[in-house]
C-alpha cells in the first residue's frame, strides 16, 4: 500500500530538488544575471528540501528491520546502489559525448570516483545508503539512535571525510524520520494543517532562513529551524493537498519521485541546451522549460519501463501498488523510501 500523504509530500520535494538544480545549471552557464534576487531562493529550498527526503526515507526503516540487517541490506543495495552505479555511469558517458555543451564536462577517469566521490546528483543516494548502514551497525532504540545521531551530526560538522560527512550530517533527519515513523509525523502535520498555522509556519520558515544565511551555509546549526519549519511546511502541505481530489498530477510526480531524482539533470540540462541552441536565453523561459522536461520527461520514462516491465533493469521502483488515505496501510510508501 502507498500512502498519499507521503506521496504528495515527495512531490513537493521533488519539484523544488528539481528547481534548484535547473537553476543552478543556469546560474553557472552564465543566464542568470550576477546579483539576481532568483537566486535568494536556491539557498531557501536547500535548507530542507534534501533533509526532507532523509526524514521521509527514514519512516518506514523500522519495519524493514523485521527482515533482518541482512535482508534489510541486501534489499536496498537493490533499490538504492544499482540505481546509484548504473545511472552515475549513464549520466557520466552522455556529459562524457556532449562535453562540449555541459557545464561540467566528464572524462573517462572520472567513472572510477563514483565509488568514493558521486557524481552530480547522486551524492543523495551514497549518503542514504550510508545511512542504511549507520543504523544497522547502532539501533533504532530510541535513546540509542538520539544519541547517535546527536553525535553523527556534530562529527560531520566538525570533520572534514567527504561523503561520510556528508552521512554523519543527514543521519540526523534520518533518524528523525525513524523516530516520528509514518504516523506520528502524519498527526504531526494534521496539528498544524489549518490555513492560518500553514500561513504562520511559512512566515516563520522566512525569518528562520533571514536570520540563517548570514550565519553560514544552508547545511549548518544555524539553518536546523529553518529546516524543521521547511520540513514541517511540506509535510502540512501534503496533509491538506491528501484531503482533496484535485491534486491526482501532483502525486504521479512523488510516485516517480526517484526516476525523477535520476534522470532530470539529463532532460532539464538538455532542454538548457536545445534552447541556447536556438539562442533562446531568456532566464524564465529556460527555467520553465528545464523544471518541466526535467518532471515529465522522467515521469514518461517511468511509464514507458512499467508498460515494458523493465523498471527494476533500469533501477526504478516497481509500479502499480495500490493507494490509500488516512496512513493506516504497512506497505512501502514512496520511490526514494
């Protein structure tokens, strides 16, 4: 069973992951203008977009414990490292034979750094599966993983190991995420999914991120209110969006949530260079159109592959699991779970 909640707040968190990579391509391709207030907004959604998908990806561990460390491993090596490795190879060879147009050109010694250095996007991927690591190597008793992940966190912002870092810092919201579980963080957001307390909780998520940015980077101790808000605003969101019909398309998006996650650099940095090929440069259109190939063009991909049934050869979720309202159902919820 899928739960929209769940879905719904992985679309949201999608769409922004999207965004801000798009507009980062165009930022370093040289179309957004130096100083242009579009660009306060990349270092708003990274406060909480990315520890959002950590604290999502972290409902559902303990369950998939039941099978063991072992299963639980050997499970997500399937869902998370083969997606990882053959789409970082993918990726990696299509920027290798179109050097000349990308903004980060890839050569052929590059292929050997996915393995302790990823490659664009998918440094997500290597520090979720570390996190799958941490906590079959602690526990997920409760006093047991709050002191780990208190203590994972201020390694990783003191240390400086690259990817482990990386993994030490985010194990925080993983651990989050294990701790609320599925429930708890759906009454969580029914709490506060009122207009006027989602009103409150964005007002509060931009004070939070004014008085963060002078203070350091958006990974900091200083951005963590920001981030518990941003997280909390996505997830009221999602709770309200649950309550209406309107918002089918929307959810479609947080199901291919992870195809997305692996395949909108090539179709949004595609669309980038299509349209500067016809001298189309102007900043929102390119925007536009690089969110938007970079959402439908994986979402297609998808289901092309379900109607083959070739997702797990490609490294997608498998497809078609049934839905429900009100977070009752004990199945997976979501592609980047």
């Amino acid at each position: 069973m899928r739960d929209d909640f769940e879905d719904y707040a992985r679309a949201i968190g999608i769409i922004l992951v999207v965004y801000g990579h798009v507009l980062r391509g165009l930022a370093t391709a040289g179309i957004v203008p130096a100083g242009h207030w579009i660009l306060s907004t990349d270092y708003a959604i990274y406060t909480f977009h990315m520890p959002l998908f950590f604290v999502l990806s972290g409902l559902h561990v303990e369950r998939s414990l039941r099978r063991g460390r072992v299963g639980f491993l050997r499970k997500k090596v399937e869902s998370i490292v083969y997606p990882y490795v053959l789409w970082s190879l993918l990726q990696g060879a299509v920027q290798w034979m179109a050097s000349a147009d990308t903004n980060h050109p890839f050569a052929p010694a590059d292929f050997l750094r996915i393995f302790w250095d990823p490659w664009g996007q998918f440094w997500f991927l290597y520090a979720l599966f570390l996190c799958q690591v941490f906590v079959c190597v602690t526990s997920t008793r409760r006093t047991v993983l709050i002191g780990a992940a208190v203590i994972a966190y201020i390694a990783g912002s003191i240390l400086d190991l690259g990817m482990l870092t990386l993994g030490l810092k985010f194990f925080l919201f993983f651990a989050t995420g294990i701790l609320l579980g599925s429930t708890e963080l759906r009454n969580l957001a029914a709490r506060f999914s009122t207009w006027p307390r989602v009103a409150g909780t964005f007002v509060l998520l931009v004070v939070a991120i004014h008085v963060a940015r002078p203070l350091g980077d958006y990974n900091g101790i200083a951005a963590l209110p920001a981030t518990a808000l941003g997280v909390l605003l996505v997830c009221e969101l999602s709770y309200v969006m649950e309550r209406y019909s309107g918002f089918g398309p929307l959810r479609a998006l947080g199901v291919a949530s992870m195809p997305i996650y692996l395949a909108h650099i090539l179709a949004g940095s595609g669309a980038r260079i299509v349209l500067m090929h016809f001298h189309l440069d102007n900043l929102y259109l390119q925007l536009a159109a690089g969110v938007l190939c970079g959402l439908l063009v994986p979402l297609a991909m998808y289901h092309v592959a379900a109607r083959m049934r070739i997702e797990k050869l490609v490294g997608f979720p498998k497809s078609g699991a049934p839905t429900h309202r009100g977070g009752r159902g004990h199945g997976p919820a979501g592609a980047l779970n």
